[in-house]
C-alpha cells in the first residue's frame, strides 16, 4: 500500500516493514534541509544539505528551494517534506510562521510538479515524532507521548499507545497571556539574552501546561537545542519522564521520508 494519506491513525504500524530509500525535506522558518533516508533503519545515507528558507516564504519561493535541494541529490524517487503548519491531505491551512499565502495551498501538488518526484507533506512536528517513535527516544513506548520540538517556533505530536493524533499545534496555547511560542520557543533565549536556567524555566511553564491537558507518560524533547539538553534539562521539574530527542535535528528528514509515497513492504 502507499504512504499518502493523512497521517493520522497508526502510522507507525503502517510503515513497520518499510524498505527501499526515500528523499526527507524538512523546511522551516529559517532553513531548509534535505537527505536520503535508509527506510529501515532511519540512517541518513548522505550528509544532510541545507540552505536558508526564502524570506518571505512564499509557495512558489519555497517550491524553488526544494527543486535546489532534489537537484543537489541528482533525485528522482519519492519524496516527504515536513511543513511548520496543519496539513489536511496535502492542503496547507494554517501560516503561523510562513507566509500566509501558504493557506489554502496544495502543497502536495506545487512541489510534485516543481520537483518531477511524487511528494507527500506533513506537519514537521508530526514527523519528527513518527521517527522519534520508529527510531529514536519513543521506540517500544505505551501509553501518551508528546513530541515538543523547540525551534523558531514550538511544534508538538500527540502518540497514543503509538498512535499519531495529527496536527495538534499545541505550541500556540495561551501561556501567561502569551502565545506559548513567544516564551518558550528557542530563539526566544537567544533574541532576549536569556541564560539557559532562565529560559529552561519558561519551558517548565510550557510543559506544566501540557501536563495539565494530556497527562502524558513521556515527553520528548526536539530541535536543535536538545542536544545541549545536559544545559537545562536539570532545571525542569517534570512528573512525566523528559528525554531528548535522539535523533537530533535529523528526525524531520527521517520522518518525512518514512511519509513519502512509497510502496510498503512486508520483511522476508
């Protein structure tokens, strides 16, 4: 069967006898990055290519990027592209740090045809979490999983007994008269100044909110800053167990590459 539709229900079931090699995209509000992806083992099988997102991050600016980052791979085959907003099969409908004239696209559609390689899109925190679970920190784990990612702004996908909960968003609930972003995300500690213990206590308040709506068993951490999670991880205080991410700034391309149109093969 192929891996197109909305990703919600048990992706990971769906991709369990996964073979072959896909191509994962990963944009976001600040860069874009690409490479090939091991389909069974969630190995980036060439240094990962990256390049500055567009500003403004306009579809067809966007698109152009892709087709730079599928060229710099001589690519053809299929393709998934991680996307910083609520996707509906394909269809773009929120903006929240792109430009808006992403809502309403097919993003699915603009970058088949600018690439020439089938492409499926989903939520960049959607598929962090669906390699994070498949590979990474969430492998073998029951029970209610949250993947936070932290970045330009704050990402989140909901596991229930491994089962995706699509398109949560839960990086804009309200967090003491703010967007949650607007305290918690990364570059919030780095375009106020803030120390590690300073801004570690603004993502406390963040998770102690999601604990309060989704009591979940674990929460892993992703983005860039968790890999310096031995920083400030000690200063949360957690009742859910808080682990960073472990496939580290790669887990958007794995998890896009795991949602690319491709055949689904049962192991031999």
């Amino acid at each position: 069967m192929a891996v197109e539709e909305e990703p919600g229900g048990d992706v990971l079931a769906r991709t369990a006898g996964m073979t072959g090699v896909a191509l994962g995209i990963d944009i976001g509000g600040t860069g874009m990055k690409a490479a090939p992806v091991d389909l069974a083992t969630g190995s980036l099988l060439h240094k990962r290519y990256r390049v500055l997102t567009p500003q403004p991050a306009k579809p067809k600016a966007v698109a152009e990027v892709c087709r730079e980052l599928v060229s710099h791979f001589a690519w053809q085959g299929p393709i998934g592209v991680t996307f910083p907003a609520v996707i509906k099969r394909g269809v773009v409908r929120t903006a929240a740090n792109v430009d808006s004239r992403w809502i309403g696209t097919d993003a699915d559609g603009l970058l088949t045809e600018t690439t020439g390689c089938p492409v499926a899109v989903l939520n960049d925190a959607d598929a962090a979490g669906i390699a994070e679970m498949r590979f990474g920190a969430g492998t073998g784990r029951s029970g209610t999983t949250i993947m936070v990612t932290l970045g330009t702004g704050i990402g989140t996908a909901l596991f229930v007994d491994s089962v995706l909960v699509p398109n949560t968003e839960l990086g804009h609930i309200e967090l003491r008269g703010k967007d949650a972003e607007e305290r918690a995300a990364a570059n919030v500690r780095e375009t106020q100044d803030l120390s590690w213990k300073a801004w570690a206590e603004h993502v406390d308040d963040y998770l102690a909110a999601i604990e309060a709506l989704l009591s979940p068993d674990l929460i892993i951490i992703g983005g860039g800053v968790s890999e310096d999670s031995d920083k400030w991880f000690k200063y949360l205080v957690r009742e859910a167990e808080v682990v960073p991410a472990a496939l580290g700034n790669n887990a958007g391309i794995v998890g896009a590459a795991l949602f690319a149109p491709v055949t689904v093969t049962a192991p031999t």
